[in-house]
C-alpha cells in the first residue's frame, strides 16, 4: 500500500478542482462568468504543469490562458452583447 | 501522479467536446475549444513525465529529468491555440455584426431565410 | 424528446472517446518503457549543453533543434494576425471611451516601467531559466493590452501605435531569417547554431548559447507585436452602431 504524501494530496485535489471547473466553464450560464472560471482552470492547470515539472509550459499557460485569453474573451463577449438599440 | 493526470485531460477533453458538440453560443463553443486545447498540453506534460525527475534545467549533481521534447511541442501548441482562440473570437464578432447574434442555431436559420 | 436525447448521447460518445483518449496515452507510455538502450530524452539532456550552450533543454530544443519549427509558428501568429484584420477591418477607436478610475491610472503609470521589467527578464534568462521568447513576448503583449484598457483606446494607440506593431513584427520576422541566413553563409545549415561557429560562452551566463539569446528576443518581439495587435484589431470597433 503507497503512502500518499501531502504534496500528492494535493495533487490530486487540484486534478478533481480542474475537472469541476472545466464543466463549470462550458456549462455555468451566463458568459462572463464563464470566462472567469476559465481563468481559474487555467490557473489550476498552471500549478499542476508545474508539480509535474513542466515549468517552461507552467509559465506559458499562466501567462496565456490567466491573461491574454480572458482579455481576448472579455473583450469579444463586450462587442457581441452592446448592442445599437439595447435590443436583441 | 501520470495516471491521475491522464484520466484528468482525458475528463476534461470529454467535457470540452461535449460542451463544443451541445452549446449553440459561440462564445461557449470558443470557450471549449479552448478547453480541449488545454487537455492536450495537459497530456503531453503528463506523457513527458518521469517519477523522481526535475524540471529540465541541466545543473550539477542532478541525472534525472522529465522529458523535454514534449515541453517543446505544448508550448507550441499554448501560443497557436491563443492564436486560434484570436479567429475563432473575430469571427464571432464579424457573425455578430453581421446577424445580431451569438446563437449558431439562430444564424442557420437566417441563413435559411435569405435563400 | 429529441432535445433530451441528443446531449446524453453526445455525453456518452464523448466519454467512450475520453477512455480511448486514455487508453491511447497509456499505451504511448508503456511502448517507450519497455525499450532498452538510449532514450531520445537523455541523449538531450545529456548532449544538449554542449551542443547548444543553453542550460534549458526546452529553449534548446525552441530555438536550436527545432527552430524552424519556431520560424513556422511565428508564421502561424503572423498569420492569425492577417486573418483577424481581413476578418474585423481597420480599428478605429471610439473617443467616449471608458477608463479606469483615476487613482488606478496614477498608480500604472509609475508602475507600468516597473512591470516591463518582468517580461524582459524572462526574454533574456531564456536560455538558463524557465522562460523564453514565448512567454515574455506574451507578458509583453498583456502589457500592452494593460495600457490600453487603464487608459483608454485613443492613448493606447498614441503610444503603441499599430503601425509600430505591424512593423516590429516584420522586423522581427526578416530578423528570424537573417538570422537563419548567417548559418547558411557561415558555412552549416539553415538557423544553425554552434555548428555555424557562433560562440557558445560559459553554459548558465546571460551571454551564452551563440544566437539562442538573440532568436529569444526576436521571437518574443514577434509574439509580443503580433498577439497585442489581434487584441488591437478584435477591440478597436464601434459594437455595431453603424453596421446594421
């Protein structure tokens, strides 16, 4: 029987919060706060890259899917929701 | 720990297929798709690991080191996927100013109607 | 009925293909456990300092191994870039346009130089730290799309303009194969490295590695222009005023 140690436990947590929040994101309703929960996998794939020693992909996940996806994200969700006459 | 990591990018690619092959928003759709891309770097990270290896960062006195090639490849993959997401939101934008709506469904019906 | 139906069988055919997903990876990793003889990851990092100078396997194998797979995929950028213009149209910023508050725009711009650092530093420790051109050029272009949303459109035009965007990702972009050129003209391959006798320094020190340094840089300008002009592009429009 292997002893799970702290730093495994973790691990395995974050691995459950991940897929929790992958469904949240494709499936949470309103669009806005599905980008933020998007925002917060990848934060959470972000530390797992870097538990399985993958620094160079840790740091480029944190810096792409945290920053400049949910800016991409917002920014879309912005110019598809303003509408001319309030309508639609 | 590679198992483990295995059956998550496995989950989360599932959910971010599913959630492409239901949801009629497009933002939602954008949204999996980019879901699915993080399974697989996901994937390639777990596939490179090696029980007891560090980060690939040669210095003295370390002889165990997790793969780098699969490292190189997903972060190919990371900045070509923002890229991708970059299209996939202009078109949502251009349908949108073109239809006046995110809806995939509801552009296909007036799609329909033009005809 | 058929609404129900459809998502729980498109629910069950996705997990059936997340088990063969599984099943596939499973079976990639046990084919290459059972070999015997040396392993395509030793034989880098073994042979990668010497042969490279850059004590980061994976900046070695972006920048020196495979670096005309990087050269293809910052044509892969450039041309997301060209499709996002062709798709959305000449950006035109709009003047009412919304700002942070004033004390967090105070607070930016005597922070602002003080966040350029991070970014830099990434670029140029490529080579012998985690990091590298990508992720500093993404740092970078967050930083720009920082700017301008704090202050506004028209600012972030005045001082990024999309002009000097546009023309540090062509000059980045020539700077790529001019640098694969001087390995041809040096005698080896197309963006050879220390092959082309470019000097290798001491593996672990800023100046090392021959051009890897340089391609860090490079590349980092490249992806840094390119991603903050698709965000340029992508939020540089009226939200459907005039067009229908």
């Amino acid at each position: 029987m292997p002893v799970i140690t702290g730093l495994e436990l973790s691990y395995f947590l974050i691995l459950g919060a991940l897929v929790v929040t992958a469904a949240a994101a494709v499936h949470m309703p309103g669009d806005l706060t599905a980008v933020i929960i998007l925002s917060v996998f990848s934060v959470l794939s972000t530390v797992v890259f870097a538990l399985l020693q993958a620094v160079d992909v840790a740091m480029a996940e944190a810096v792409i899917g945290a920053g400049f996806m949910t800016a991409l994200f917002v920014t879309a969700i912005g110019k598809t929701r303003r509408s001319a006459g309030g309508k639609r | 720990m590679q198992n483990a990591a295995f059956v998550a990018a496995a989950l989360v690619f599932a959910i971010g297929l599913h959630g492409m092959l239901t949801r009629r928003n497009m933002i939602r759709i954008c949204i999996s798709i980019s879901v699915m891309e993080s399974s697989l770097v996901m994937a390639l990270v777990a596939v490179a690991y090696v029980p007891g290896g560090s980060a690939p960062i040669v210095s003295d006195g370390q002889t165990m080191f997790v793969d780098p090639l699969p490292h190189a490849l997903a972060l190919t993959a990371i900045v070509i996927g923002a890229g991708i997401l970059a299209i996939a939101l202009a078109l949502t934008v251009a349908m949108y100013r073109h239809y006046g709506t995110t809806d995939v469904l509801a552009v296909f019906g007036k799609t329909r109607e033009g005809q | 009925m058929i609404r129900r139906v459809v998502p729980v069988a498109a629910g069950v055919f996705c997990l059936l293909l997340a088990a063969g997903f599984f099943l596939v990876l499973r079976g990639a990793v046990e084919t290459g456990s059972g070999r015997d003889g040396p392993l395509l990851r030793d034989l880098f990092t073994t042979s990668s300092v010497d042969e490279t100078g850059s004590v980061n396997v994976v900046t070695a194998i972006l920048m020196d191994y495979r670096a005309f797979d990087t050269l293809g995929e910052a044509t892969v950028i450039f041309t997301a870039v060209a499709v996002a213009a062709a798709i959305l149209g000449k950006p035109r910023p709009t003047e009412s346009q919304r700002t942070m508050g004033l004390l967090s725009r105070r607070l930016l711009s005597s922070v602002l130089p003080l966040f350029l650092l991070f970014p830099l530093f990434v670029i140029a420790h490529g080579h012998i730290s985690p990091g590298g051109g990508f992720q500093g050029g993404v740092s970078l272009a967050v930083l720009v799309i920082l700017i301008h949303v704090a202050f506004g459109d028209p600012f972030g035009q005045n001082v990024v303009p999309l002009r000097l965007l546009v023309m540090v990702e062509y000059g980045a972009a020539l700077g790529l194969v001019a640098v694969g050129m001087l390995g041809i003209v040096q005698g080896a391959s197309f963006l050879a490295n220390l092959a082309a006798g470019f000097p290798s320094g001491t593996p672990g020190s800023l100046l090392s590695g021959g051009v890897i340094p340089v391609l860090n840089l490079l590349v980092g300008l490249k992806v840094a222009a390119g991603l903050s002009s698709l965000y340029i592009y992508l939020s540089g429009h009226e939200a459907s005023r005039g067009d229908r």
